[in-house]
C-alpha cells in the first residue's frame, strides 16, 4: 500500500513501511521531519491511516511515551515507536515533551557529571534497567542530562532511544 501527497506540480510517493531522513520532506506543520515527540495520553489509538475512519491497529497505554514523528497527513501524524511498529494518530494525542527509553538488555548507568568536565571522572547517580523511561532535561555532544523519579544524571546518547545522534536539546 502506497500513500502519495500531491503537490502543486507533482507527486510525492512514500512506502507504506518507508520515509526519508531529511529536511526536503512534506511537512504540514512546518517541523523537521522525522522527529522525536511524545504521547499526550495515557491511551494513544494507533490507526492503520490518516483518519478516523482507519482500523485501530493497537493502542499504546503510557503517557509520555517517546515516539518517532515520520510522516505527516492533515492533521495526522504516521509514528513509530521504540519497538519499530508504524501507525498513525491525531497530532494532539501527540506533546513536544523530550523523553527517552533506555536501549539494550543491560543495566544503564547515569552519572553526576558527563565526563567532558575537567575532572574526567564522576560517580554514578543511578542505575537504569533497559525500557525505564526518562525525562529530557538537555542533550550537548554525546551526552544527555535525563531526569526520572526525582533524580538527575548524566547519559550517553546511544544508551537512549528518543534522540538523534546529532541533536543538541537545550
């Protein structure tokens, strides 16, 4: 199944399963795309379209959850989340809210400071086991300052799933 947009003076066609990563997609709000967001709800409906008229195809139970913005329709969002299943929902089941999962199968660890202090050494604040989800508070070089249940620490980007490599969140 194929969706295409239609522009003034030409078509744009993207798999179902498929999406760009840059700046020259279609964008109805204005916003880069992809993107990473999060949920607004405690229940989020995922349809298998751009409307409401499209099956439900599962629901997603956990507000904040950090979800990838790939595609935009109307007032549809097509997303996926941190397990790579795709589907579309309405733009304000969605929050510009930065949160991330925790990657992996192992234990993750946030420290004190990140370690491009000048100490080059710092404790460990907290340990993460892998799906805990995080708060966003900033994110410079590979390091991200997360916050969750009351305690801050410092993370490497690619232990957390919600953020690009080369993003900077202030």
């Amino acid at each position: 199944m194929f969706f295409a947009f239609v522009l003034c003076f030409g078509t744009l066609v993207f798999g179902a399963d498929s999406y760009a990563k840059n700046d020259d997609i279609f964008s109805n709000s204005g916003l880069k795309l992809p993107r990473f967001v999060s949920l607004a709800k405690d229940k989020t409906n995922v349809r298998a379209g751009p409307g409401q008229k499209y099956p439900i195809k599962w629901a997603l139970n956990r507000k904040s959850l950090p979800v990838e913005v790939i595609l935009e329709f109307d007032h549809w969002r097509k997303i996926k989340d941190h397990e790579g299943q795709v589907g579309w929902v309405f733009h304000t089941l969605l929050s510009g809210k930065r949160t991330a999962i925790i990657k992996g199968s192992d234990p993750a660890y946030a420290y004190e400071k990140p370690f491009y202090d000048n100490s080059k050494k710092s404790r460990v604040s907290m340990y993460l086991e892998p799906l805990a989800q995080v708060n966003i508070e900033e994110c410079k070089g590979v390091w991200c300052k997360v916050f969750v249940s009351g305690y801050s620490g410092w993370m490497q980007k690619n232990l957390l799933w919600g953020v690009y490599e080369s993003e900077n969140i202030d």
